[in-house]
C-alpha cells in the first residue's frame, strides 16, 4: 500500500510540475512591480501552493514531531491579537496602528485593568494540527508572565512554566487534543547575553529544571548566530553550567543552534565543531555542515539530528530558493534530518503546521519522494526529548527505534500505524486518476 501511495504522489508531482508550476507563472511574477530578491519565491507562491492535489495530501500526512520552533514566533499573530481584543480588561499598546503592514515592524505589549472573566483559551488549540503529534518548543525566558486580572508582572519564571505545563495538559484532555502526545520546553538564553546575565539565566534554568522536572527538556542558546557571541566563548559559561547540573543532581542536555550561517571556517560556522563537541544532541538548522566532511561522518557516529528548516532558510535569505537548498547532500550522506517550521508566525505560514516545508521538500527535490518525505517525519519521532535520560541511554534508545521497550519505540510504532492509514487514503482518494505506468 505504502508503495502504491508513493508512486501516485510521484506523479501528481509530477503532473503539477507542469501544470501549476510553468514558465508562464515566473512570467507573470516578472511583470509585477516588486523588486526581487532570493527567498521571495515563497512568499510569492504560497497561495498558489495551499491550492495543488499536493497540498492536500501533505496537509494531511503524519509528520511526527516538531523538533524546532521558537515559542514566541509560533502562535498566528492575526489570532493573537484578535483573542486581546476579545479578553476584557487586557490593554494593548502600541507604536503605530496595528495594521496588518505594521505588525511585522511594530513592537506591541499588553497588559491588564480590572479583567472580570477568566479565559478559556489555549494558545495550543490554534498552533495544533492534527499531523503533529508532539513540539519541543524553545522558548528565551526574557520577557515575564503577567497573570490575567493583575497589573503587575511575576518576579520569576515559575508562574510562566506552571501555566505552561496547565495549558499543555489541559489540551491533551480535550476533544481537539485527543492523541497529542504533548509538548517539552527547551529553556534557551541569548547568545548575545554577557557572563553576567547568562550565568543568571543558566542559575534558574537549573532552579525551574528541579521545580518542573517534567516539563523542561534542554538548554540552547539563541539570537543572531553571526552577531552574537560564538560557542568558544561561551565554553566557561557551559562548563561551568553542566557542572553546577552535577552538583544540583539535575541532568539538562544541549540542543544547540549551530551552522546557521553562509560563513565557511568564521567563528559562526566553527559553532558546528563546538556543539559535536559539547555532546549536543540535535543541531538546530545545519545549514553550513554540507562543507564539513569529517562533521557529517562524526554527526552520523554520534547520531545527531538535523532541525532542517527549509522555509525559514529561503525567507531569511541563506537560500534563494528550495532548488539550491543543501539539505539533500546531507540526506545523500546519510545524516539523521528532521524538518521543522522555525518561526511560523514571524514567516507568515497561518495556521498550517509544518505542511509548507513538507511541501517545499517534495515539490522541490527530485530524489525525496513521499517515502523520503516519511523518513523525515519518523527521523522527527526518534529523535524527540520524551523523557529524561543520560547520554548513553539516549543513543541507545535512538539505534533501537521502534524495537526498543520505552516510550519512544511506542510511539514510533503508533506513528507507523497512522503512516499506512495515511497511505491508504492516498491511494483510495487519488489511485483512479492516476496511471501509475506512466511512473519510472
């Protein structure tokens, strides 16, 4: 079945390369007056891609876990607003009308007089699709809760994180969370931080980690790779903070950022040798590991995953299209990938989950194919940070898959199952107007 499923994608793919998108469509992108630049493409073609048979079938697909996204840039910023506008007592203030032209520009906070009602909305029920199954949300713990019904905010992180941990399980328990696996946080601190305040930020990492053991699944570092402050010179920093976790009886692995750059041999593309080095577990983006020989054949010993982000590297320009990605010399390689979504509110998805990059890697790369597209969405599974464990019992668990005894093989297993439902329904709803003879 699974077979069949993949040969009738190859050929609406196929089909729609010549169909949808033709040399007429550039041409039209051509006459309009808008001065182009690599990454635009995306943007220009989104519409006309949440319209295609291809679409459809990738919207619907079950693609495991989202591995890398940023909380902040998560939720659709449309609906954020609207739910403020709806909540009694919430102020929002602003530096320019929020227009929809502004909101990419504009810096907005919100804040609280005389709220009456308590809300009863989850800021997961919009991010949720159901093709997702799971989130390791990084989240910079910068700005504070503030409580709805007060005007003052908390003086620490542990307001932030119980309300956290309430709305994920509350979710899971309703109808429209039914099968979410749930959610973990990366704590993450900004790389641009001073010793002093990033010190600060690792000390109630730690302190949050021992309060919400359950809840917290690593530590990154976040912000700008090319202008903030490379891993070298934050090494004492995370020494000393890897040795205050020994101390405090608390383990905290590392999901770093890294390879997030268009430099060859600068400081930002040596964060890549860094991060294999500081026991990393998943490397966020990659983008410059293509050049790095020896790192691919560390990162496939060690089993360190890719976040690849395919979309995001278009818009932000480290790409100019999907064409001249690097990520398919890294699946010719053999590296362990994932595909996530980044910044989806920031990069304008809606409310459409991970389906874009799904898309994006189809439609764009010959040799993937909905099978490699699979291969992608169980790589997500075997890699996502379920539950607490040692380094060695990480690797382990990640080289027996679905034929481990732990979480992790369940729900390998589980995702399996809808994987040949999902096969099934393609082959039922497209197999009749497809001729698969026409397939190579």
């Amino acid at each position: 079945m699974a077979s069949e499923a993949c040969a009738i994608v190859s050929q609406i793919r196929f089909e729609e390369q010549q169909t949808v998108w033709t040399s007429d469509f550039e041409d039209e992108l051509a006459r309009t007056d808008v001065d182009y630049y690599p990454g635009m493409m995306f943007t220009h073609a989104k519409e006309r891609m949440e319209k295609t048979k291809l679409w459809k079938i990738v919207e619907r697909m079950p693609k495991g876990a989202l591995l890398h996204c940023h909380y902040e840039a998560t939720v659709d910023t449309d609906w954020f607003i609207e739910q403020a506008m709806e909540t009694p007592g919430l102020h929002i203030e602003s530096a320019a009308p929020l227009v929809p032209e502004n909101l990419s520009s504009t810096v907005f906070a919100f804040s609280y007089a005389n709220s009456v009602k308590e809300s009863a909305i989850s800021i997961w029920s919009d991010s949720y699709i159901p093709d997702t199954k799971y989130v390791d949300v990084r989240k910079a713990m910068m700005v504070p809760l503030r409580r709805e019904k007060s005007e003052t905010i908390d003086s620490d992180h542990e307001g932030m994180l119980a309300v956290m941990g309430e709305e994920i399980e509350n979710f899971k328990q309703s109808e429209e969370g039914k099968g979410f696996w749930g959610a973990k946080l990366i704590w993450t601190t900004m790389r641009i931080f001073d010793k002093r305040k990033m010190i600060a930020n690792m000390k109630e990492c730690i302190r949050m980690k021992q309060i919400f053991p359950e809840l917290i699944a690593g530590f990154d570092l976040v912000g700008h790779e090319d202008a903030g402050r490379p891993l070298v010179d934050i090494l004492p920093e995370l020494f000393w903070f890897k040795k205050r976790c020994r101390e405090e009886d608390v383990d905290i692995p590392f999901f770093f950022h890294a390879g997030e750059t268009l430099g060859d041999g600068d400081e930002t593309d040596e964060n890549l040798f860094d991060a294999i080095l500081l026991g990393t577990r998943r490397i966020g983006h990659g983008f410059s590991l293509y050049k790095h020989p020896l790192l691919i054949d560390m990162i496939k010993e060690k089993r360190i995953l890719i976040e690849s982000c395919p979309v995001s590297n278009e818009v932000l320009r480290y790409t100019g299209s999907i064409l001249q990605h690097p990520l398919p010399a890294l699946l010719s390689r053999g590296v362990p990938v994932a595909l996530s979504n980044d910044d989806p509110a920031v990069l304008d998805f809606g409310r459409n989950g991970m389906t874009h990059d799904f898309w994006q890697a189809l439609q764009g790369w010959e040799n993937l194919g909905l099978e490699g597209l699979g291969s992608l969405a169980e790589n997500s599974i075997r890699y996502a940070a379920f539950e607490d464990c040692s380094a060695k019992e990480w690797t382990e668990d990640i080289k027996a898959g679905a034929y481990g005894k732990g979480i992790r093989a369940q729900r390998m297993k589980e995702w399996a199952q809808e994987w040949e439902k999902f096969c099934q329904w393609v082959v039922l709803e497209f197999g009749a107007d497809m001729d698969l003879e026409q397939v190579d």
